[in-house]
C-alpha cells in the first residue's frame, strides 16, 4: 500500500509544504507559531491524505497501462486488492474532509473540489493531450495554493517560485509521457507523444526548458533568497544538460534519466528553501 500511495513523495510534499511556510509564506512569524500552528497541521495532513487517495485511483485507472511501463512496481502494487484500494480511497477523502472542516467551510469546499479534480483526471482528462499535462501540473502544485490561502501572503516572489515549479512540472510530465509512450499506445491514451510524435514533444520540452529562465533570472536578480542561488544555478546546469541529452534519447530508459534530473531539480528545490536563511531556526525560536 506504501508503493501504490508512493508514500516517499507525499512525505516530501509534507516536508515541502511545512518549509514554504517557515520560509516563504510566513518569514516573520515565530517559528513556534507555525510548527505548531494546528490549522496549518490540518490542511497539511488533508493534503497529505487527498494525494494519497489521489494516487490510489490513478493506480486503480491505470492498472493495465502500468503492467507494460512499471511492471515490477505494478506487481508489487497487485499484492492489494483492488477493493482495498477503493475503500483505502474513500477512507482517505473521508478523513481529509474531516481535517479540513477543523479549518474552515471553505477549507471542507477547496479539498472537496480538489478530489474530484483528481478523480476527473485519472478517469477522464489524464487521456487527452495538452489538457491532461496541463490539469496534471495544477493538480501537483494545488497543496501549496491551500496554505498559500490560509496565510493570505500575495508576495510577487511567491508567484515566481510557483511559476518555476509549475513549469518544472510541466516538463517532467511531458518527459514521463515520453518515457511511457509504449503503454499510452497500447491503452489508447492519446498523449501528447502520441498524437504529436517525439520530436513535437521534444520541441516543446525544449521551449518550457528555455522558459524556465524568466522565473530563475527574476529570483537569482530581482528578490532576495539568500543562499537559495546555489539551488538556481544548480538546476540552470542541469536543465543545459538535460536539453542536450533529451534530443539524443529514443529509448524508455534514456527517457527515464530524463526524468530523475527533473525529479532530483524538484526534490533538491524542497530542501534548498533551507538556504534561503540558514540562521532562520536559531533567530526565530
């Protein structure tokens, strides 16, 4: 069940959400305050639970298309049954609607249009080109929208980072279509590797690449995030050889290099909020 949840990454998004609080959305308050801040808690674990039911139904959808692009992991997944994993899943969506109503209405309505938003990718929208990768990318970043919500901060530089990790995401999307395109043929998921060829989705991983650029200049020049420019300059080099390797790649496992850069740029971008003020945990306790 730990596999079909991918528990790792919903223990990052928890890390992630808890770090852009401390750091981002709220830089002047305590540390206290909001470590222990009880709504935060709620909305973190509602989040937590809603992606893990999120995960559950994609599974659930996807179960044939996963035999041929993840087979050892959709052996593994098949040891649940798939009744457990649908009452595993309302399970989940029932306890996330609790913790959000600890919060508020509005916090019970945002998390409520938020599992049917992931319900109607996995079973309708994640099929159709451009519309799946896009609604994919809102899905991934809507956790932070909820705390971004709840603390009210409308800083330009908080725009800028969700910019760049909306278009990182946008591209290991696109990058996972390449590396799965076998079993989107075999299923009849019109993907956009599918009904455009590689070489358009090469194209069009090479222009959200280049955009990248905009959001990572604006926060390297014209706002502060402390030692964080290391991360930048970092995911700069490795986006230079990510493009030079993509129009070199033609095979499933030359695509999923592809996509560890892109996942290791996200994952190394959660832990390098930590730069953005390394004496934070000492000034603010």
């Amino acid at each position: 069940m730990f596999s079909v949840i991918r528990g790792y990454n919903i223990l990052v998004v928890v890390l992630a959400q808890y770090l852009t609080s401390i750091y981002i959305l709220a830089p002047d308050k305590p540390l206290k305050d909001v470590v222990f801040d009880w709504n935060l808690l709620a909305l973190v674990l509602a989040s937590a639970a809603t992606i893990a039911g999120g995960y559950i139904i994609n599974s659930f959808y996807d179960s044939e298309k996963d035999l041929i692009n993840r087979p050892i992991k959709s052996r593994l997944d098949r040891l649940v049954s798939q009744n457990t994993k649908l009452s595993f899943y309302f399970v989940l969506n029932f306890i996330a609607v609790i913790l959000a109503s600890y919060v508020s209405f509005k916090a019970v309505l945002f998390f409520s249009i938020y599992i049917f938003g992931i319900w109607f990718y996995s079973h309708k929208l994640k099929k159709l080109p451009f519309v799946g990768n896009l609604t994919s990318a809102v899905l991934t970043i809507t956790p932070f929208f909820a705390i971004f919500m709840y603390y009210k901060n409308f800083e330009t530089v908080i725009f800028v980072h969700a910019i760049f990790l909306f278009l990182m995401i946008s591209m290991r999307e696109l990058t996972k279509d390449l590396e799965n395109i076998k079993g989107d043929i075999a299923q009849n998921y019109i993907t956009i590797p599918v009904a455009y060829g590689e070489k358009t989705s090469k194209m069009m991983l090479t222009a959200l690449a280049t955009t990248t650029l905009i959001p990572m200049y604006l926060l390297l020049f014209r706002f502060e995030v402390g030692h964080m420019y290391l991360f930048f300059y970092l995911s700069l080099f490795l986006i230079v050889v990510f493009l030079i390797l993509l129009w070199k790649s033609s095979t499933k496992m030359q695509y999923l290099i592809l996509h560890n850069i892109l996942k290791f740029i996200i994952l190394a971008g959660v832990f390098s909020i930590l730069l953005i003020d390394v004496s934070v945990i000492l000034n603010r306790i």
